[in-house]
C-alpha cells in the first residue's frame, strides 16, 4: 500500500467529456489514508479463497427472488439453466452496425468466476499478477473484510486518482489519451482493438505509468468498486444540503441509491477508474472524475478492486 497524504481538492467533471451526473463540482476535504497501489491481483484473491473457502456470486446459482427486485415487475422468470452460475463476459460484434448497444457484446457465459474468466475450460494460470475479475462488490466487501482493510469512498477514489492534479481532465493532466498512459481500447470499438498498448484485454498490475501518489492502473484496466452508493443527482444533492461554498470533509455517499439508466434497481454501487474496453467513441471513463453504477451482486469480466485503510 501507499500512503495517499491528505488535502483539499476540486471534486467533479473537468473537460469536455464531463457527463451531468459528475456536477456540480464542490471542494472536499480528504484525511490520510492507504491505498493499494494497484487492483487486488488474481494471486492475492486467491490467497483469500484459500484461507477462507469464500465461493464468489458468480459461483453460486442465480437467486431469482433478489434479481427480479431490479427489474421490471412483468419480467418471467427464465429458466434454470439460465440461472446457473455464471458472469457477464465481452465478446467482439462480427460486424459494426448503426446504434448498436451493449446487448450485442454482452454475453452471460455459465462457469465464468474469477478462476475462470473465459468460463469452463479457462485459468488464471500465468495470470497470477493481472486484477482479479468476476468480483461482485459483496465478493470484494468480504476480501477487505479479511485483509482487514475496505473499499475506498468514491471521494476517496478521485481523489487518489488524481495524484495532486485536482483541476485536470485525465489522471497524467490535460494531454489527450494515447496508448502508453493507460489500458484502454484502442481502434474501432467494439469490433476492432488494434491493441497498441499490448493487450486485448487486462494488463499486469504495473504495466502503465503509475500517477504522482504512486498508484497503477487508476485509469483504464478495469472498474474498480468503491463503497458509495451511486445516485444520479448525488452532487446536486450534497451541494444543496449544506452552507454555500463549503468544503466537506471525507464524504461518504447517499443513504439511498438512483440510476435512471437502471430505474428498476433497488441498490446500485459506485465503480469508478474505466476499463480495457473503454474507447474515446463509446466510453471516456478513464477520466477521473467519472462515474459508473453496478448492482452488488454482478461481475463481469472488466471489473475488479483495490482497497483502502486508515
């Protein structure tokens, strides 16, 4: 772990790619802490399982009755083969075609968990150093709980991420992406990665550049879940709540959680950082200041985790 020193910084959107739920942008105060310097690896997830016999969401079989509480109330329930264990996975549309979305490279495979990330017939054998993937967030909750650590508030996350460079639109400043700053999708996404950085898919921990607090991989990579609950408007709200022009101290998030891209979700989490399919004509999630939301019990294979302490 690294210490990450406390300070005073400019929470929220920065740049052109700025999204409506990264503002209003408001001063936050952030107290020392540790963090990872990179995403939890695959040998250190593995570690954990063997310590503890902890079986991954993805391993166990599908709870119908808490997943059709996130969606909507006419949805059948499908059959059981579909509701056998299993992860999201990416897999490359032959062809690129007009407004075409994520159900075209989003894929259910059954057998697909950390230890088998492809599915049945998959390793992490000589993947011991890549970022543990097919991780709910309850998966990582219960990790930190172990090494006696937790996941970092969203606040806590930029903050990081940021390095120091609090006004600037990308973790390394203000130059555009290129392939040596960060694990991202290069080429015409989905359907071609030209791969100049040298991956198809998750990278080494410390293949890139770290920032200035000495961390890897906080942009680009893979997600990385924090502890917040995401909510859409979570800015506006705290804004309003308190004095004019304040400076919080350690945020830590709603009560309460709202994504009008997901309306039927009852809980959503906080992922932050981008991943290896993020590209500059779908996805500018590499930018510190953006946001995603997960329900905690999903994995796909572009999300993982790193932890903090006190």
């Amino acid at each position: 772990m690294v210490w990450i020193p406390g300070g005073r910084f400019t929470m929220g959107g920065v740049g052109p790619n700025a999204r409506p739920d990264e503002f209003p942008r408001h001063e936050v105060q952030i107290s020392g802490f540790w963090m990872d310097e990179t995403e939890v690896t695959n040998k250190q997830f593995g570690d954990f399982v063997r310590a503890t016999g902890y079986i991954t969401t993805a391993e166990r079989k599908v709870d119908w009755e808490s997943l059709k509480q996130d969606l909507p109330k006419d949805t059948k329930k499908p059959d059981e083969d579909s509701l056998a264990p299993g992860s999201l996975i990416f897999r490359k549309p032959q062809t690129l075609e007009p407004q075409m979305n994520y159900t075209r490279w989003w894929h259910w495979q059954k057998g697909a968990c950390w230890s088998h990330p492809e599915g049945p017939g998959s390793s992490i054998a000589g993947r011991e150093d890549y970022p543990v993937v097919h991780v709910s967030y309850f998966d990582a909750q219960e990790y930190c709980k172990w090494a006696n650590k937790r996941l970092p508030t969203e606040a806590e996350w930029e903050y990081a991420a940021r390095g120091g460079l609090s006004d600037k639109e990308y973790c390394w400043g203000d130059q555009p992406l290129d392939a040596s700053r960060a694990n991202t999708w290069q080429g015409s996404f989905p359907v071609e990665n030209l791969k100049e950085d040298g991956y198809e898919s998750t990278a080494p921990a410390r293949s890139f550049p770290k920032n200035r607090y000495g961390l890897y991989h906080m942009p680009g990579n893979v997600w990385e879940w924090c502890s917040d609950n995401y909510k859409n408007t979570a800015y506006k709200e705290r804004v309003e709540t308190i004095a004019p022009k304040p400076t919080l101290k350690d945020p830590s998030g709603p009560t309460d959680s709202f994504d009008p891209r997901h309306p039927h979700s009852k809980q959503l989490k906080v992922q932050r950082g981008g991943s290896f399919l993020c590209n500059p004509s779908y996805c500018t999630s590499y930018r510190p200041c953006a946001r995603m939301s997960s329900t905690p019990d999903s994995s796909t294979c572009h999300v993982g985790f790193r932890c903090v302490s006190n």
